[in-house]
C-alpha cells in the first residue's frame, strides 16, 4: 500500500466517523504527498524554477496541518 492510498483510506475513514477535522488534515497530507513526488521529479529533472514551487508548496501544507492528534487505538500507542 503506498502512502497516499493509506492516507486516502485515513481520510475516507475518518469522514465515516464524522472527523470533518482529520479528514481536513488527512487531505493536506495526500497533498504533501502529491507535492512531495512533484518536488522529486523537479529535481531529477534538475528544474529549479518547479522544484522551488513545489518546495513552497510542500511548506506550505505541512505548516497548515500542524499539530493535528489523529486518533490512534490505545493498543497501537502501546506499541
């Protein structure tokens, strides 16, 4: 399962539950991800201009989801 497939069922899972919240956080870390691969790609093509955008881009993102606590079981936090 890559991550974004993960984080797609992180979403889909916590909008079952009514977690507008950590749906809302879990988009913006499949959007990190997306940016993050774009940000690859602009640098092995050693594209500058892209690679800054996506650089930006991926701040961005990760400086708005924050500190967002998605919920773990009790029994995965003992691990």
């Amino acid at each position: 399962m890559s991550l974004e497939e993960l984080l797609q069922a992180v979403h889909s899972e916590l909008l079952r539950r009514g977690n507008d919240e950590g749906a809302g956080a879990a988009a913006e870390l499949i959007a990190a991800s997306v940016a993050l691969d774009e940000l690859d790609a602009a640098v092995e093509r050693r594209d500058d201009d892209a690679a800054t955008f996506q650089a930006e881009l991926l701040e961005r993102l990760l400086a708005g989801i924050g500190t967002y606590d998605f919920p773990v079981s009790e029994r995965k936090r003992q691990r």
